[in-house]
C-alpha cells in the first residue's frame, strides 16, 4: 500500500507503532467531550475484559474508542484492507476482530454494555451530541 500522506493519515508503520497505545488523540477527545456534559469515568480498568477505554461505573457502561483499520469498522473506508501482505492482513485483523466480539460478550456477561466510538465518527459534526444523548439515555434508565 502506497503509504498516503495526506491530511491526518499516518502511514502503515505509524500506525503500527501506535497499536495498543493509550491516551490517543480520538480518546481523548471523547474525554473531553464527557467531561463537558458532566459524566463521571475512569480510564483503562485492568480488572475489565479488553482494557476498556473509559468506563462510566454507575451507568454499566465501558466506551472504546476505536480506529477503524486496526477494529475493522464495517463499511467504512478507512478499514479497506492493505493490498499486499494480504494474507498476513487477513489473519491479523480476523484475530483483532474476534477478540473485540469476545471481549463485548465478556463484559455483557458481567453486566457491562459497551459503546464503540469509531475514529471517523469523530470527524462528524455531532457525535459529541450523539454519543452523550446514548448515555444520558442510559442515566435515566439507571436512576
Ligand atoms: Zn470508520
């Protein structure tokens, strides 16, 4: 893959160096965006299955925070597959994405919902709105 480097794009080996890092701009984005309507959260609860992002304790609730080639967000452009290497690819983004549907199955069994904030969304005009509409939605039901 030709690495691109436009606006905002990283190139494959940036984004390597960046798998599993903590405290990514996306993230903390979307902490600042809870942190302006009022939710109270931790960060990167060990004691969770998959390490969740952030975690609302009273709502049940843990966010990821997502990037869409490393999760493989459905659809969506920016998870279009390398070219070459493909089988190599094939295999590790099939590995990621079953560990994100077990780890979604693990919370759920013990009580947790989880919420997935996809890197492109935040590029929308609106998601703040719409990621703290789901979770105040999710706050009245638990009052
Ligand atoms: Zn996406």
């Amino acid at each position: 893959v030709p690495a691109s480097k436009g606006e905002g794009k990283l190139t494959r080996s940036e984004m390597m160096a960046r798998v599993g890092q903590r405290n990514t701009r996306p993230e903390m984005a979307v902490r600042s965006a809870l942190h302006r309507s009022g939710f109270r959260f931790r960060l990167h609860r060990t004691d969770l299955p998959g390490r969740p992002d952030i975690v609302l304790k009273r709502l049940q609730t843990v966010i990821f925070v997502h990037g869409c080639f490393w999760h493989q967000h459905a659809a969506c452009r920016r998870a279009a597959r390398p070219k070459s290497n493909v089988e190599f690819w094939d295999a590790k983004l099939a590995r990621n994405t079953a560990r994100d549907e077990a780890v979604i199955r693990q919370l759920e069994a013990s009580g947790w919902r989880s919420v997935i904030v996809w890197e492109c969304e935040l590029r929308e005009l609106g998601w703040e709105a719409r990621l703290t509409t789901t979770l105040t939605l999710r706050q009245a039901s638990a009052d």
